[in-house]
C-alpha cells in the first residue's frame, strides 16, 4: 500500500529558482530515500537520510527529516532546466522486512 | 556503486503469452530483492518480495499465480506475467537490498532500469 504522500503533485518553476517537496509518511522508519525518475526512465538515486538524521546535503541538494511529524522535504537551489523530473520519496520500515513504499511523487518542470 | 541489471528493457507480446523479465545484482549479492509496477504518471506499487531460496511474499491485491516470482540465486530474481493482458501493460522495476553494515548499520535499495511491458 502507498503510504507516503508528497505535495505539491506538480511544481513549475523558473531556472534559478529553488525547488522544494515535501513528503508526509505514516508509520516508523528506518531511513528515507529521494529518487529522480526522468519520463519513461528508471529511477536515480538521489540521497538518502537515516531516521537519526536530521539533515544531509548532497551538492544542490538539501533533505530534511523530521520524525516528530512523520515528514521530509527536498531542497533543489538553483534549479536548472536538467532538474525537469518526477520526483519520489520512499521510506524503509522498522518491521525487518526491508520494504521500501513510495510516496506519490511531484513532477517538477523548470523553465528555461 | 552497486548496479541492478532488468532484462529485457523493453518486450512486447500479444495476449495471452507470458513474459519473463529477469533482475541481476550485478557486483553485490542480495538476497531480498523486489517488485513494483508504475502505471503511466502514476508512483511506484510495491508487488512483491522476493526472497532467495524461499517463496515471495506478495502484497494485497497482487495475484501470486499472475506474477510468478522465482529467485533462484542470490543475484537473480525473475518475474513472469502469465497469460498477460493488456492491463498488465506496465513498466516494472526490480530493485535490490544492500546491507551496509557496521557501526551505522543500514539497508539501502538499488533498483534497475527497468522493463516496459505492452500487451497487445
């Protein structure tokens, strides 16, 4: 079952402009993973954050994570017109099954 | 970096064939690996478990005897879509679990490319 949720589904930005995403989960996790999915493409991992993190950075790339609100969000600066992606949080739980369930995604576009 | 491999990328059949589509671990052993399906525009939908040497555990909704997975090796799982219909037209993704171990223990995914099925 699809237990995160992302917002906004779609964001339409500027080149320059940063870009955030935010993803709402439900249930404890071990870690939380951002992936890019470029259309009809396979997934890029992006970064990965434990649940003892709180922030990690990864060149333009800023994640946070609150476990009190069950919440993480995705910090692109700078945005550039390659930064044109679907976007999608995925968590790992703590029931020892290893699964990762992902969350609905955002479509981001930059404009050029 | 760890790499995941699908084969093939891409297959079109008609209906009522079956279609094999293979996951490789290609420089890491895993011995848990997984299945999902995305439909156009739409998220990944975890399908199944697939666990080395025994039987895969599969999530609610998803027919077992439609989606046969085998994971026969510690870098190879393979899921058939029996008597595919055009519904099961999708892109499925495979990915693999990497355990990081030590003092910060953790499982990390590594997902392959992908397969787009069309069932004509």
């Amino acid at each position: 079952s699809q237990q995160g949720e992302e917002d906004p589904q779609a964001l339409s930005i500027q080149e320059g402009e940063n870009a955030t995403m935010n993803c709402s989960y439900k249930t404890s996790i071990n870690n939380l993973q951002w992936y890019r999915q470029n259309s009809g493409r396979g997934l890029v991992h992006l970064i990965l954050i434990r649940s003892n993190e709180r922030e990690k950075h990864s060149g333009r790339l800023r994640v946070t994570l609150d476990t009190s609100k069950k919440s993480s969000s995705l910090l692109i600066t700078a945005s550039r017109a390659a930064d044109t992606a679907s976007y999608f949080c995925a968590t790992g739980d703590t029931s020892g099954t290893y699964k990762y369930i992902f969350g609905t995604g955002t479509r981001l576009k930059v404009l050029a | 970096g760890a790499v995941v491999s699908q084969h093939p990328s891409r297959v079109i059949c008609k209906s009522g064939t079956s279609v094999k589509i293979e996951c490789r671990s290609l420089d890491f052993q895993a011995t848990t690996m997984f299945w999902y399906r995305q439909f156009p525009k739409q998220s990944l939908m975890l399908m199944a478990t697939s666990n080395e040497g025994s039987k895969a555990t599969y999530e609610q909704g998803v027919e077992k005897d439609k989606f046969l997975i085998n994971h026969a090796s510690l870098t190879l799982s393979t899921l058939t879509v029996t008597s595919a219909h055009p519904e099961d037209s999708s892109f499925y993704i495979c990915s693999a679990r990497l355990w990081r171990g030590g003092l910060r223990a953790y499982n990390e995914q590594f997902f392959g490319p992908g397969t787009r099925l069309t069932v004509l």
